[in-house]
C-alpha cells in the first residue's frame, strides 16, 4: 500500500507536467519571427544540440566508472544487499539529473525565437514568452526532482527506517551530472562570450553580437548551455539531495512520526511546486512597465502561499509532537531566509544602490581602481548573507530543540531547508527566464530588426540579468542550509554503518583539522582551475576567429563566417577543461576519506563547504556588481559608452565573467557533491 | 635563581644586541652621497617619522582601552590575582611590539641613503649595506621578543607550572601592535604607491619616482613605515606568541622534562638567532654577481647550523625522553618547511617559471585576461602550501607520539614550529634589506644619478621583490603552525580556567559550525576592509595630486611640489582607515566569545585561521606574481615597455599592491591576533 503522503507527491507532480505541457502547448504555437530569426535561432539550437549531446557522452563514460566504483566498494565492504540497488539509484538520479538539463536547454532554444517575435510588437508578451519558457522548465526540474526520489524511493522497497539509506545514490547521481553540466556549460558560454569579446569588440573593433564575428552564435548557445542547462541541473540536484538527507534525518524521529517525519520532506517541496503554480499563473506581462515588478509579485505570492501550505503540511504530518508549531516556525525562517538572500543580492548587484555605484565611480580613475572596488565589494558580500545563515540554523535548531522532541533541533533546521525549497520551481522559471530574454536579445540584434524592437529587448535583457543574480543568491543559501543537513545525515549513515553513535568531528585533532585545511584549500584550487579552464578555452576562441578575420570577406560582411567551426572549437575546449577540476573534486575527497577516515573527512567536507558558500558569493556577487556598473556607464553614466570609463568597467565585466558564471555556480555544485559523494562512499571510510 | 637555559637565552640576546650595535657603528660612518641624495632622504626621513609618532599614538589610545577593558575581565571574574599582572605583561608587550616597529623603520631609513651612495661606484657594497641594514633590523627585533619573553617570565615568578599563563598579556600586546602597525602601514604605502602612479603615470604622462609628483616621497615612505615597520612587528609578535604557546604545551610535559620542557622553545629560538648571526656575516656582495645567490648560500648556513643546534638543544632539554631523537626529527620538519615554502614562493613569483610567465603571455590580450590569469594562479597557490602544512603537522605530531610521552604529540608540532622559527632573524633581515634597496632605488631616480648607478639599483631591487615575497611566504607558513599550536595553549587555558578538560571542539554542534561561518566570513570581510581603505586613500592622494598639478610651475620643474602635503594627506587617511577593520576584528571575537561561548569561539578561531592562510596566500602570491610579469616585460619580453602588454600589466600590478602589500600581510596578524586574543580574555568565555 502506498501511503497518501506519497500519492499527494505523485499527483501534485503530475498536475505540474501537465501545466508544463499545456504552457508548452500554447509557447510553441506562437510565431517564429522573421526568416533572418528564424535562421539565427537554428544555428543557436544546432550548435546547443551538439554540444549538450558531446557533453553528456563524455559524462556517461566518467558515470558508468563511478557507477562500477559504488557496486564495487558496497560489494567489498560486505553491503552486497545494498550493491546493486544503489548503483542503480545512482543511475537513476545521473540520468533524471542529465534529462532535467537537456529539458531545461531544449525549451531554452524553443522559447528565445517566440520571444523574439513578439518582441516586434509587444514588451508584455516579450516578458509572458519568456517567463513562461522559464516556467515549463522550473515545473518539469521540480516535479522530475520529487518524482525520482518518490519512485525511487518506492521501487526500493518503500521502507520507511531503511529505504532513506539506499536511495542516497540517486542525489550522488544529480549531484555528479550536475557538477560536470554546470562546470562544462559555465566554461563553454564564458570562454564562447570572453573570446568574442576580445577579439571582436577589442582587437576588430565591432560591436557585440555583430553578425561578422563568427563566435557571436557560440556565445549565444553558451547562454542555453551554460545557464539554462547548468542552473537547471543544479536546482534539480538540490531539491534531490536536500529531501534524500532530510529523510535520513527524519528516520531518527521514527519514533515520534512514524513514516510521515520521513516523507515529510518531499510532500512539503510538492506542496511548494503547488504554490509555484499558482505564482508563475499570477505573471502576467504589461506593455510599459518594469518587468521586476511583475516577476517580485509572483515571488512574493509564491512565498506566502507557501507559508500556508506549510502550515498545514506541517499539523498534518508532524502533528503528533505537541509542539508542532515550533517546525511550522523553523519553516518559516527557511522562506523568509529566501527572501532575505533576494533582497540582499539586489542590494550588491543593482545600480541604485551603494556598492555598484562606488564600482561605477571608481571607474572614472581607470580598470584598476574598477576592479580593486569591485573586489573589495565581493569579499564584502560574504557578511550579511554568512550572518542571514547563522541566524537561521540557530534560529531554526532552537525553534526544533522547543518542540521537546529528541534530535528535535537538528529536524528544525531540516523543516527550515525544506522551507526554503518549497519556492524552488518559481525561482527556476525566473532564472530560466534571464538566459531566454538574453537570446533573445541576441537573436533581436543579429537579425537586425529595428532599434525600438531592440530597446524593447534591453529592458528585458536587463530584468534577466537581475534574476540571474539573484536566484545564484537563492542557490547558495538553500545549498548552505541543505548541506549542514547532508552532514548530518553523513554522521547517521556512518553511526548506522558501524552500529556507534558518530557524533562528534573534533576540529582540535591534527587529522580533522588537516582534513579541514584540505577542504578549504580543494575550493580555492578548483575555483583555479574553473578559470583557467575559460581562459585556455577563451584563447582557441580567440584564434580560431582570428583566422576567419583574415579573410577580407567576413568583415566586409559579403561572406558569411563559418560559425559552425567556432562552435566546435569551443565545444571541444569546454569538454577538454572540464574533466580536470571534475576529476579531482570527486577524487580528493575519497582520497581524504580512505586515508585519514570518516571524522577527518567529515572535518574535511564542512570547512570545505563553508569555504565554497563564501567563495561563490565573492564570485557571484563580484561578477555581477561589474556587468551591471558597466551595464550603469552604458546607460549615460560617467561619460557613457565610449568613455573612459566605460573601458575600464567592460575590462571588469570581462573579469567577473568567469566569476559569476563559471565557478560561482559551480561551487554551488561541489559543496552538494562532495556531501552527497561522502554520503554514498561511507563504507569506504569507516 | 635562574635557570642556566633561561642565561643562555639572554646572553645570546645580548651578543645579537652588541653584533647589531657594532654593525650599525659601521653603517652609520659609512658615505652619505651627494647633497641631491640627502635631500631625498632626509624628505623620506620626516615623513616616516612624523608617521609613525601619529600613527603610535592613536594605537596608544586603542591599546590602553584595551588593558582597562583586560584588567576588568580579570578582575571581575575571579581572578583577582592575575588582573594586574596579565594588563602589565599585556603592556610591556605592546611597548616592545611598537619599538620593534621604530626600531626597523629606524634603521632603514638610515641604511637607504648609504646603499644608494654606494650604489655610485659598487653594486657588491651596495648589497651590503642593504643586507646589513635589514640585518641590524633582525637582529634587535629577535632578540627583543626573546628578551621580552623571558625577562616577563622572571619578572611574573619564573614559576614553570604557572608563569607560562601569566605572560599570555605579553603575546597578545605583541599582536595587537603588530596588526595596526601592517594595516596603518600597509595602507599608507600602497595608497601612496597606487595614488602617485595612477595620477603620475597614468593621468600625467610621467615616470615613476619623478621629482615632479609630489606624492613620490609619501611612496618612498611607504616602504618604510608599511615593509620595514610592518613586518618587523609581524615577525616580533609571531616569535612571542609562538614562545609563549609552545611554553604553555610545555607545562602538560612538566612531569616528564620539569621546567626544561617549558624553557624549551625560548632557548631554541636564541640557538636559531646564533645560527642567524652566523648567517648573517657570511652574505658578501660581490659586484657583477646576481644578489640572489649570496642571500641564498647565507639562508642555507642558516638553516644547516640551525638544525645542528636543534640536535643538541634537544638532546640538553629534552634529553629525558627516551624517544627524545623523535623530537629532533620534528624540529627538522619546521625546518624543512621553512625552505619548501620559499622555494613553492619563488615559483609562483619568480618569472623563470610558468605562472609568471603564463601572466605575461596573457597580457597581450589585454588587462581583463592579464587579471584573470593572475588571479588563477592565485587561487592555485594555496594547494601545495596547504598540503605541506598538512603533512608538517601530521609528521611532527607523529615524530611527538613515537616519543611514547603523554601530550607528546602536541609537543613534537610544538617542537616543529620552533624549528621554523629558529631561523627567524635572517629571515627578517632578507625581507628588509628589500624595501631598503627599493627607496635607494629611488633615492638614486630622484636625485638624477647617472644611467649605470640606476642600473645597478635594478638588480638590487629586483632581488629585494624576490626576497619580499619570499620572506611573506616564510611568514604564512611559520603562521599557520603557530597558530595551531596557540589553539591547542588556548584549550589548554580554558581546562585550566574552568578545571574541567576541553579537548573536543565538535564541528558537528550548531553553534561551532556557526562560529566556524562567521570567523571564514570575518577574514574576507576584514580582507575587503583593508582593500577599501587603499583605494579610499589613494582618492584622498589623487585629489590632492590634482591640485598640486593645476599649478604650471611644478609640471615645468620650476618649483618645487609640495611632498609634506601629500604625506600628510595620506597619513591622516591610512589612520582614519585602519580603525575600522581593526576595531572589527578585535569585537567580533569578543562579541562570537561572549554570545556562543568557548568552544564555539574555538570553532570561529580554527576556521578563521584556516581562510586566513589561504587568503593571504592568494593575495601575497598573486600580487608578487603580477608585479613579476610587470617587470618581465619591463625587461623585454612580449615587446617590453610602453606595448600594450605592458598597459595590461601596470593594472594587473596596480590590482595586486594592496592585495600582497596590505591585506595579505595583515591576514598573518590577524590569525595570530585571533588566538592571542582568545587566550587573554579566555576568562570572559567560559
């Protein structure tokens, strides 16, 4: 008998597809523009087809060894029963991971032409195509999210004290894709967007997304590839990851609960792709008016629908603790926490407020003093959002230790993880929305439409790149909270593993903090090579375009350049780069594991993760406080475009590109991953 | 009556005193160069002295609310006895930290004016008087942080079982100047540096060092009161503190080697400070000859008799082990580490090598990729250090367990911090002798010498960068082991305190990963702090520039510009700037302590100190590496100066001063402050 918890997912799921096909349905039966559109957007689809279907080749070959490595090390370790099962729920998540990746691009490409289109005659329908675009992602994302663990979850046996343990391969396998799509996307789109830049508007002298530069189409798959595939695969690993560890945690209040503490988790992030429903059905594009407004009001109505679903999930599934109350006020604290990050994030990366200005002036005296203010305000960044964390894991954990109930403060800071996850799909379809409106741009300026369609384009291109930074703010936070939960429930499995209570990770003791100086030190060198890894590709851009410059034809604009070749170039380059930092993040951490063990790898994966979280902030929030200072001085600002000024902030922005778009969102992955990796590789640690 | 160790100690302190005396004696007599060059110096001389008096006083005033505040703590919880006792320690502390700072800045702003005479006819004499400047400077510093150790240690009761907790004050007075002395110093010199090139160079059209910028002696004074004055107070406090820790890990072994073991780290530290003088007098410079290699045969002396003198000390004072052969092995390893880190320094730094290379490669497509190369290979730089770091306290903690002594573990990192401190005065003088030959360099461009005499201050600057950025290195690395052994004095006190044993601090507890957040998140947030305070400076120097420019006569070298105004200037703003940072790393603790307690703070220490060094390895190493590839292509490569790879590099070089000049040197403080901190007001946390 499958319980009704279960049955509520599962629907709740399937009412989301279904919207998903519908919104689908409707998007893509609207027009495709102009043929001059229409032929741009097909190279765009081409060249992110091809990339997408090379990448995940490569990745299968590195996930078919690591599935063989998990059989093998359950095999040996005397956990033959748990051999197979979580080899295959490793499987399961990797390809669901690599799916909600292909589904978030393939939509992507489909949407930016419609948007495009419509942008010819109306900004509000411009905004309600690629909104929409996001949405379909988001809702697919999510619900594939909760479905894979509830099926999984069933297919294992449905076991509430012991199935939460088995189907801890499934988040290894969405961490694992996830990482190499986000690492492979981030290093594609940057080093396709650096390389065109440099060469184009630096050395040649034209201007962005000029049909003569051959590396414009890259760049602009780069946008698909990198954010809509990459971010999708990472928000889908999230939710994943998150709900398998709150389980395992809720397996500890078995007594109290019984099965509903431990699918609590899955039924409320269902419940808040409800909510998402109904705030994505809420947007609704006005001609004239600021796209932020509409996209703030249906976050805002996400997250207090949210709020009354928890309140109600919460009594319904956790009702038996007479204090109760406490965990609907733990989840509380993870959905203003949410807020809290968007509003912070806007703060540091908008150009109405103090830290974008101060870049912008600082601009004035030359790239320099441009990048020194912009640096010193990403390390700034790291305060209050490290403050916003802290309050709410202690906040979280006394609202739960209040319930009177045993393990009852580390369940609060669980309920306050899955509080934030509830807004999780809005928050995709946003993100989503920032890579389409930005395509679309591209695809509005390379078919030379006329200059109101493109100032049409700009104000939506604009309201994109907020929401692109704004949801890294959201995915770091949940990916702080959701990792503190994935310790914990790493010093479950390992107390289950070897029958004695794991409780303690002594950061006193030379191994545990020589595990933790380790830890720190795996971000900043992975951090390293993400960056190289968009400057070494960025250089094959840069002389592959060079070639085709020299034929006079191309800049002349008589010849059509061979964009297919960049493609490829930059294809082949990504992959290449990608596998080193991918490599070593999976494979120092066991290497840690297996020679100093458990504790010292526990001490090992929380330093690391704390340093990722502040690390990808300064990244993230340092990339976009440059592009939007320069996208400020464009504006009219300081001399506008062409002065000095201007210079120094495009030569920042070209800095913070890697930043913000490579190995921010990256890290975002590897703190997940080495979580889930632990998690999964616990019995070679003991 | 005292100790035959403790007479050893201070007569080796005495004979460095009289050795640094007589060097000094022949410096001071030696030529004083053409009257153009007193001018220059006597300019740098006013300046650093005028700054260093207002700098001290504001400290002073920091400092005495400080002992107030400590004095209260004591008094107010209970330990009435120690009050005065550990405010006056914490005093004299303090009062030797600031004259180890006079003392340097002293000495070269004297030493700066004869190298660039000798310069005139020999760049072997000039060599030498550079070196035995820096020297003269090593000498006093060592030997008064030993001195002050063990004249507090007498002065308390020279009780080994309880003294030892007493002269904590002294540790933390020695940090607490120390961390103002780098910031205030660190500030002025590159908000000078940064000011005078970017109005000069960069807005003006002029050299570097012309007599026509009135912000170029404020510069030649930076180097001074931020190089000289700074390090010398960080090297100060990292010996005091690191005696002082190392002497209360030493009170757990008094059953086994009674006060021995506790005299232990202050005697080794004179041997080492024998071995330096040793050391010192075989540097010879020899003309035509590159610097480089008579500082380096000299470290080597150094080194080697160090460890002879490490054999034997260990076999006198700890020789009742009988594993007490496993201690020497330690002790080699702190040695050993020494001379790994400067040979890892140079190979980020040097431009024989890739990293610098790959910069100035990546300078030929502009700043934006000059700076993301750099700062690639800065976040690189962290991975072998971290890992020697690792295996240095993994081995010596096993070297110390294979003694088969209870706590002997501890004691063998003990022992290996020791053994890299033990070189610590040659060490000193390397780093000296660089800013030393970097204002001859200057005084010798600004008073019009002759081609060939510029010429060969080149080479002597060029090898002082090298040892600059070296000697940061040699200071991390002693750093992070001393840091590690005054968490472990830090529990040891708080057991003390509280009669109860605390030697667990569980990572795993909610408020010790709080704490572990927060202190991860206070390195970046001071880090962006220091950085801000050198682009507000340098605005202030800009500005004033601006004004002295709009006068017709200075631009035509008519009339003289006004230097005092402009050191003036920058004076007031490094002051004004450096309370900030420094009053929030001297609360924050507190308030972490206060608020979550003792073990949480000790999560907060570890973590903060764990960013720490990998930060301040970033900074020191990716600025010393972007300054390299400026000077690099300065010397030809990649079409040498006024190309426009040599544009990108001045950024990259501008980017890079106030990271390795002023945050990264300030970070080495920090974490030896956050420890020192901990330990004195240990009473408040418990």
């Amino acid at each position: 008998m499958i319980e009704t918890a279960l049955v509520v997912v599962i629907v709740i799921c399937l009412i989301a597809l279904i919207l998903a096909a519908l919104l689908a349905r409707n998007l893509l039966s609207q027009d495709e523009g102009t043929p001059k559109m229409r032929e741009v957007s097909d190279a765009i689809k081409v060249g992110a087809e091809a990339f997408i279907k090379r990448q995940y080749s490569t990745i299968a070959i590195i996930a078919i060894i690591l599935a063989v490595v998990i059989f093998v090390v359950y095999y040996f370790t005397g956990q033959q029963s748990l051999a197979v099962y979580t080899a295959v729920s490793y499987i399961i998540g990797a390809t669901c991971s690599a799916v909600a990746g292909v589904v978030a691009m393939s939509i992507a490409v489909r949407t930016n032409i419609r948007t495009a289109a419509a942008a010819q005659h109306s900004d509000g329908k411009a905004l309600d195509y690629s909104f929409r675009g996001g949405a379909i992602s988001g809702l697919i994302i999510t619900s594939m999210s909760l479905l894979g663990v509830s099926l999984t979850y069933i297919a294992l046996g449905a076991n509430p004290q012991t199935t939460p343990f088995v189907i801890l391969g499934f988040g290894f396998g969405a961490s694992f894709v996830a990482l190499f799509a986000q690492l492979g996307g981030g290093i594609y789109t940057k080093a396709a967007d650096v390389g065109a830049d440099l060469v184009g508007k630096v050395e040649a002298g034209i201007p962005e997304d000029d049909v003569r530069n051959p590396a414009t189409i890259a760049d602009l798959v780069g946008d698909n590839v990198g954010d809509c595939a990459g971010r999708g695969a990472d928000l889908f690993e999230s939710t994943a990851a998150e709900n398998i560890g709150a389980m395992i945690l809720g397996v500890a209040l078995f007594p109290v609960f019984g099965v509903n503490g431990v699918l609590f988790p899955i039924v409320m992030c269902s419940l808040g792709l409800l909510a998402s429903m109904i705030g994505i059905l809420t947007v609704k594009g006005k001609d004239g008016a600021d796209p932020m407004d509409a996209l703030n009001r249906g976050y805002y109505i996400t997250a207090i629908i949210s709020a009354v679903f928890l309140f109600f999930g919460v009594q319904w599934l956790l009702g038996a603790a007479t204090g109760w109350l406490y965990f609907f006020y733990a989840g509380l604290v993870g959905i203003v926490l949410s807020v809290c990050f968007l509003r912070v994030t806007l703060y540091y990366t908008d150009h109405h407020y103090r830290p974008v200005k101060e870049i912008a002036d600082a601009s004035e005296t030359g790239a320099a003093t441009n990048i020194i203010t912009g640096f010193s305000v990403g390390l700034e960044t790291t305060a209050i959002p490290a403050i916003l964390i802290a309050i709410s894991l202690l906040l979280s954990y006394w609202f739960g230790s209040m319930t009177g109930i045993e393990s009852g403060g580390l369940y609060g800071t669980a309920v306050a993880t899955v509080g934030m996850l509830m807004v999780c799909a809005y928050v995709l379809a946003m993100d989503t929305f920032g890579p389409i409106a930005d395509n679309a741009g591209g695809i509005v300026e390379m078919s030379g439409a006329p200059e109101e369609v493109r100032k049409r384009m700009d104000s939506l291109d604009a309201a994109g790149n907020t929401t692109k930074a704004l949801t890294k703010g959201y995915a770091i936070g949940s990916a702080s909270l959701a990792v503190f939960l994935l310790f914990n429930a790493y010093m479950a499995d390992i107390s289950k593993l070897t029958a004695k209570a794991f409780d303690v990770v002594n950061l006193a003791s030379v191994p545990v903090f020589v595990g933790a100086l380790l830890g720190a030190m795996l971000v900043f060198l992975f951090a390293s090579f993400a960056i190289r890894a968009v400057s070494k590709t960025a250089q094959s851009v840069i002389e592959a375009v060079r070639i085709q410059f020299k034929n006079p034809g191309i800049m002349a604009g008589t010849q059509k350049p061979d964009y297919a070749a960049v493609i490829d170039i930059t294809t082949q380059g990504a992959l290449r780069n990608m596998v080193l930092p991918g490599v070593l993040v999976i494979g120092f951490p066991i290497f840690i594991g297996v020679t100093m063990r458990h504790e010292a790898l526990a001490g090992f994966l929380m330093v690391a993760t704390i340093t990722g979280i502040l690390l990808a902030l300064i990244l993230n929030n340092s990339g976009g406080a440059w592009d939007n200072a320069k996208k400020f001085i464009e504006s009219g600002a300081h001399g506008g475009k062409k002065s000095e000024a201007h210079k120094a902030a495009v030569i920042g922005d070209t800095l913070g590109d890697p930043f913000k778009d490579t190995a921010g969102p990256s890290l975002h992955v590897l703190i997940k991953l080495l979580a889930t990796l632990s998690l999964v590789l616990a019995p070679l640690f003991i």
